[in-house]
C-alpha cells in the first residue's frame, strides 16, 4: 500500500519534470523563416524565453539577407530581454533597432518594429528609477 501512495505521489512530479524542456543545442536546418517565427513564437507563449531567443537568433544567423523579418527579429530578441528582466541588454538593443530607422532608407523599412520598439523603450526607460544626484556640498563661511 505504502509503494502505491508513494507511486501516486511521485508521478505528477516525474510528468512535470518530464515535460521540462531545455533549449536544444542544435535548431533543425530545414526551417523556413515562417517556422522560426513560429517555433519562437510558440516558445514565447510558453515562457521559454531563451528557447525563443535561440530561434530569432538563430534566424538572423541563416538568413541575413531578410531584412525585414531580421527588424521583426530583432524586436522580439529585445522584448524578450525585458522579459527576462534585463532592462540594460533590451534598452541597447531596441535602440540599435531604432537606429537602423535613421537611415536614408527608412521610409522602406516596415513601421511596426520601429513603433513597437519605441514603446516598449518608452515602457522600460518609465520603469527604470531615478539616479539621485549627490547633494552639493555646503559651503564653510
């Protein structure tokens, strides 16, 4: 009776552990850009934060020549930094982000990353707490 308990006991845990997911150490090279997004997306949803962050860099690795998409990505890499909650990486990347947006170009490129980005920057720099600024120094008479 004892070993039945301890088996009713012990099974959800080992379904959980399980079912825990690590970032895979090699991405299939068959993917398309749409799976990356996908598969990153679906990571995203799930709280696998790094898992996606594997998938959008893996992405801009194998298909450079996607601009594009490669804005998107770049995007999502930085909104999931702030979600990991390191502010300073999602802060410096959403601002290289932006400033591909200062080119002669820009016009072309695709507005939502650029929006989006400055949102969330916006968001973040809001969050951040004030730096206090040292008291000035009393003067002696």
């Amino acid at each position: 009776m004892n070993k039945a308990l301890l088996l009713l006991v012990l099974l959800p845990v080992l379904g959980w552990l399980g079912g825990c997911q690590t970032v895979p150490s090699e991405i299939p090279p068959d993917l398309s850009p749409a799976d990356y997004f996908q598969k990153a997306q679906e990571a995203s949803d799930a709280g696998k934060f790094e898992l996606a962050l594997k998938y959008y860099g893996s992405f801009l690795e194998r298909y450079p020549e996607e601009r594009d998409r490669g804005l998107w990505a770049r995007y999502e890499i930085a909104l999931l930094h702030s979600k990991l909650n390191d502010e300073t990486t999602a802060l410096r990347l959403l601002d290289e982000l932006l400033a591909q947006y200062a080119g002669d170009d820009a016009a072309l490129l695709p507005q939502g990353p650029r929006i989006l980005a400055e949102k969330i920057k916006a968001k973040l720099q809001a969050a951040k707490p004030p730096v206090e600024q040292p008291a000035p120094a009393a003067e002696n008479p």
